[in-house]
C-alpha cells in the first residue's frame, strides 16, 4: 500500500508494472543511465527535456562513464529483480552488468589507483593522491 496524503491509504498491485524481460523492455545500459531507469515504458520525461549524451574526452573519463552506466544499471535491474525473483533473462543481464562492471573497476584501479577507500593496496596512503570533487580540475567533475 502507498499512502497519499489526499485519501489516506490506497491499494498498489506491483504485477500490474509490466518490468520483466519478456516483452524486450529493458534498455541498453547507456541509455537508462542517460534516461535514468532502464525500461522504454518508465520513461516519461520533464516538459520539453531531453537527455544528453556524454562524450568522455579521454580514456579515464571513459572508464568512469561506463562504471557509472553499469553500477546504475545493477541498481535499477536489482529492483526489478525484488519484484520479479524468477526472471531468467533479468538475472542472466544482471549478471553481465555486474561481471562488466567489476571489470572497468579493475581496470580503472590498476590504471588510475582507488575508486574506493577499501580499494587502495600497496604500501602507501594513495586516496588522497587525487583531486577532491571540491578542487577545480578535469579529473574531479565526475564524483
């Protein structure tokens, strides 16, 4: 049940939200970060608003844009996978995002050093070696 503060408590049937894998609804990774969910038919956009595509200008950028695409991808599909725990199709894509994803973190880390205080190795203190989201630079604009 969801409440309203108009009329109090109303009833919610969540199978009524058809977000399974069935009907070819779920999108690309890419485009439901840049729509901000992952299927064609929750997307309802603000007046005349339209998104943007984000042109990484070089290869750390690229890395960071596609974590960021598949973290929010494993994010949204996990919802849709509280709802709907015996889709096959929904899982199996699930799991390519995740096994993508722990890949260009890897990569990132061994390219770039931690995204993550808990990533860091190696003898020294390297997270504060980068630029903080506060600092004026290039580096720092996607945190």
């Amino acid at each position: 049940m969801l409440f309203d503060d108009n009329i109090g408590f109303m009833t919610f049937d969540f199978n009524d939200l058809n977000l399974n894998m069935n009907d070819n609804n779920v999108l690309p990774a890419e485009e439901g970060f840049l729509r901000g969910n992952m299927y064609k038919n929750e997307f309802k956009p603000y007046k005349n608003y339209t998104y943007r595509k984000i042109s990484p200008s070089n290869k750390r950028e690229q890395l960071l844009w596609e974590i960021m695409k598949y973290d929010f991808a494993i994010n949204d599909l996990n919802l849709s996978l509280d709802l709907h725990p015996n889709d096959e199709k929904l899982l199996s894509l699930f799991k390519e995002y995740v096994k993508k994803a722990c890949e260009k973190e890897l990569e990132y880390v061994k390219l770039y050093g931690p995204l993550q205080i808990n990533e860091v190795d190696g003898a020294n203190f390297n997270w504060i070696n980068d630029p903080w989201p506060w600092e004026d630079s290039e580096v720092a604009k996607y945190v």
